[in-house]
C-alpha cells in the first residue's frame, strides 16, 4: 500500500464512503463542485484518486479535495473539510 497523500484519518472516511457507495458532493481547491457515488479509490502515477460515478466514471486526486459532503441520508458522517 502506499502512504497517504492526504492524512490517513481523512483518507479512512473517503474509503468509507466507497465501502457504502454513499451519494457525495466534493468541492475542489478551485471551487469547483462535483456530485456523484463514492465508488472507489485508486493509484496511477504515483498519485490517489476518488472514483466518482456522476453518469461516468471520473477521477478526482484526493490532493484536490477541499471538502466532502454526503448527500445519503444516515450515513456513518455527513462533511469532512481536507
């Protein structure tokens, strides 16, 4: 496994809502917002990233997160800010 790009406790939180396919609305360092299901994480290039399916599957590197809500009522947690 490789070391977290971020801090391993955010980086557990972001697994978690994969595990649980939870609905999610991420907002980037450059203020852009994305909406989708937490599907995976995966490692290309030396670098992490979240697998959001929004109608496709995209990618966003977890070093761009600066917050992400979820939107899947009783889920385990509701935002945590990067």
């Amino acid at each position: 496994m490789s070391p977290c790009n971020i801090s391993c406790d955010l980086h557990d939180y972001i697994e978690i809502a994969c595990l649980y396919g939870y609905q999610v609305k991420l907002t980037l360092k450059n203020q852009q917002s994305i909406e989708g299901k937490a599907v995976d994480i995966i490692t290309a290039d030396k670098r992490e990233y979240l697998l959001i399916d929004n109608g496709e599957h995209q990618r966003i590197e977890l070093t761009e997160l600066a917050k992400m809500q979820v939107l899947t009522p009783n889920a385990q947690f509701t935002e945590m800010i990067f």
